[in-house]
C-alpha cells in the first residue's frame, strides 16, 4: 500500500519510506542497497516535479530583485553613511561631556573649586541630546556595548572559531593540526 503525501497531490511516497533497516551481516547489504535506491529515485522524483513549480518562481524572483537591486543598494549606502555620521556625532557629543564632567569631578577632588561651584558648571554644561523628532520620523540614541578584535593570539582559545573549510584543505594536503583528531568513516554514495 503507497502511501500519499497530501490528499490532493499525486505524489506517492514507496513503501520503502516506512521500513525500518537494521544491518547486522553482509546478507542485509543488498537489501538495504535496494530500499536505499527506491527512496533516493522517488526522492529523485519529488525534486523534479518541484522544481517544474519552483524554477520559474525563482527565474521570476531573480528577475525582480535584479530590478529592484541597484536602487536598494543605494539606498542602503546612503542610509548607511548618514547613520555613520550619527553615531560618530553624537559619540563625540557624549565623550566631550563625559570629559567635561570628569575635568570639574577632578578640580573638585585637587581642591581648586569648591563643590558648589563644580555643581554649578555641571549645571550649565549644555545637555546631551538624545532624542531628535522632525515630521518625518524621529531618533533615539542608546549606547551600545561594541567589540573590536585587536590581536587573537591574546583572547583565551575557548573563544577562538575554529576555519574548518581551512582544516580540511589542510587534511587534503597532508598536513594533521595539532588539536585535530581525524579519522574515516565509510559513507554511502548511492548511484541511481
């Protein structure tokens, strides 16, 4: 009995798709080679008839982001600098405050102002604006804790990533890393 994926389709998964292989002797080889050929050609089957809905689709969905594409791309950019510009601003707003403030919190700690006057300059420092609404929208800064690798080899290897695209031409050459275990594995490759 086949069994039928939707109701209102035609496609047909073979009985093979519910048996369960377990083997255990060379004699169960030919069989699991057998039910591994059936599913990978009505695999086979099911991508094809997919592909007959899907590749126009997709000829069409690159054709339109093709379209759309450059002015997307150019918007981007420019909405890219412009933020580049904000952040950079309103960075240097906040660093020049912070400094202000840390000069009076100074002069106050060698004594040269008094802490009432210190008060009264921190008062008249011109606030930092976070918020900017116009008509068309509006902008609210938040600082951001950011990261900037400098140098690896200092930053503990539990955070290191490891290139295994890198690894792997490495194996192909010949050449075994240290902290590499390799191995081999027979994978199947089923021809149809």
């Amino acid at each position: 009995m086949k069994k039928q994926i939707k109701e209102e389709t035609s496609i047909v998964l073979p009985d093979e798709a519910t048996t369960t292989i377990t083997i255990k002797t060379a004699e169960d080889m030919p069989r699991a080679v057998s039910i591994l050929s059936v599913l990978n050609k009505a695999l086979d089957n099911l991508q094809a008839d997919r592909e007959k809905i899907t590749k126009p689709i997709n000829a069409a969905l690159k054709e339109v982001r093709a379209k759309y594409k450059p002015f997307e791309t150019k918007l981007e950019n420019k909405i890219a600098e412009i933020r580049g510009e904000m952040i950079s601003f309103q960075t240097k707003q906040v660093q020049i405050q912070a400094k202000k403030e840390s000069d009076l919190a100074e002069k106050v700690a060698s004594e040269k102002i008094s802490i009432e006057s210190a008060a009264d300059k921190l008062n008249a420092l011109p606030e930092v604006i976070n918020n900017t609404e116009v008509a068309e929208g509006s902008v609210k800064f938040r600082e951001v804790k950011c990261f900037e690798v400098q140098d690896l080899s200092l930053i503990p290897i539990e955070f290191h990533l490891p290139n295994e695209v890198k690894i792997r031409a490495a194996m192909t050459a010949g050449t075994q890393l240290p902290g590499v275990r390799y191995f081999s594995e027979m994978r199947p490759f089923n021809s149809r």
